[in-house]
C-alpha cells in the first residue's frame, strides 16, 4: 500500500492480551463471594453488554472514564443477583491487569519489522494505558486514548481526533483492531481502511462489518506497505 501515512492500532486484545481473563477471575470471585448458580461467562456476556451500551452515550459532554463506567456497569450487573454493590476489590483486579497486560507473542518481531509510523488508537484511560506501555517498554509516534478524545470506539471522533493529531488523511490510513463493531465498523464510517484481527478469544463482539482485512494475528500487517 504505497500510498499509506501511517498505521492506528488498537492495544487491548490487538498488541496485548484482552480483557477476557481478568474479566471472568471478576466474574468467578462475585460467583464464590455471593455463591451464585451463574456461570462466569453469564455474567461476563452480560456486564459486557451493558458495558458497550454504556461507551455508545459517554462521548463528549456526557464522557465517563472507563473506570467509572467499569463501576457503575458491574452494579448494574450482579445488584439483581446479590442486592449489594460494593465493587471496589473487583474493578481492581481488573485495572491491575489493564496497567500489566501480556504482549502477544508476534508483536515485538512485527514491531520491529514496521518502517511506518504508529497511532494507537485505544479505548483507555491514560493512566491504565500509560502503565501497560511502560510496563512493556513500547513507544509509539503517537497515543490517543478515549479519555484524551472524550470519545470512544466505534464513535468516528476519536479517528478524527487522531488524524488531526498526526495530520494523516484517512483515506491513507489503516486502522487495526480486534473488534468488528469498536474497530472495523469506526474505521470504516471515519473513512480509513480496516484491518481485523480475529483472534478467535473475544467474549462477545456485537459488530457485524465487513474489514478489509482479516487477520489472526498480526504478522500479516508488515506486508501492508507491499500492497
């Protein structure tokens, strides 16, 4: 792609490992605590819901940081199951792997291989995102959390946000994500191409548009600059 500025790449569950662990240890631990019949997969399908039906309306004036809509969807979720609300040692559990996340095992290799420049584009707050970076010793040309936005995937603001930021066009710009509907489906309706990694260990993905790409890994995405 010879005509490509740069490249905007999600990081969880693209660079690093998602969510799905510490989400369901959550799950597991209010199964045990309150000693509920649900499996933890339920009640994960079920917070991830109201999760994603959270982001869609926290974007500009109403923003919310993911922490708080961490919170406020994890009462939502298990209060009809135990009638209590304190959450506050489970949302740290799963900060605590947002701010030390696993790497995949391609991705320094392909990092590495890259001669273009890197956006990430991810729904995070700076302080969990700016941690896992350090953490893992990456650097990238540019970072653009939703937080920093004030705007969540699959919004076409935080893309817009990020093009004017590094003054890339969107028509020459490659977004790479693991979710059809916060990544491909942004992508696409903020003009960029779209990559999606389908690693096959999502929860649930509510997304149904079509990528450009379909990756399982992202060993593929050092060829991009070849087409």
């Amino acid at each position: 792609m010879s005509d490509l500025q740069g490249i905007f790449l999600d990081f969880y569950g693209t660079l690093v490992g998602g969510d799905r662990e510490a989400v369901e240890a959550v799950c597991q631990a209010v199964i045990d605590d309150h000693k509920l019949k649900a499996s933890a997969t339920e009640i994960a399908v079920d917070w991830g819901l109201k999760y994603f039906q959270a982001i869609e309306s926290q974007n500009g004036d109403s923003f919310r940081t993911l922490l708080q809509i961490e919170y406020d969807t994890l009462i939502d979720t298990i209060f009809p199951l135990t009638g209590r609300v304190e959450v506050g040692s489970y949302i740290r559990v799963l900060n605590e792997y947002l701010a030390r996340p696993v790497l995949f095992e391609e991705v320094t290799e392909v990092l590495a291989r890259l001669n273009i420049p890197v956006c990430i584009v991810s729904n995070a707050d700076e302080r969990e995102l700016r941690l896992a970076l350090d953490h893992l010793g990456l650097h990238f040309d540019r970072v653009v959390t939703s937080e920093r936005a004030k705007c969540y995937k699959p919004n076409t603001g935080i893309f817009e946000y990020a093009l004017e930021l590094t003054g890339w066009a969107a028509d020459r710009v490659v977004h790479v994500g693991d979710s059809l509907h916060s990544d491909v489906d942004g992508a696409r309706r903020a003009g960029l191409r779209a990559a999606w990694v389908n690693r096959g260990d999502r929860i649930s993905d509510i997304g149904n548009a079509v990528p450009d790409y379909t990756w399982s890994d992202l060993r593929p995405m050092t060829k991009l600059m070849l087409d």
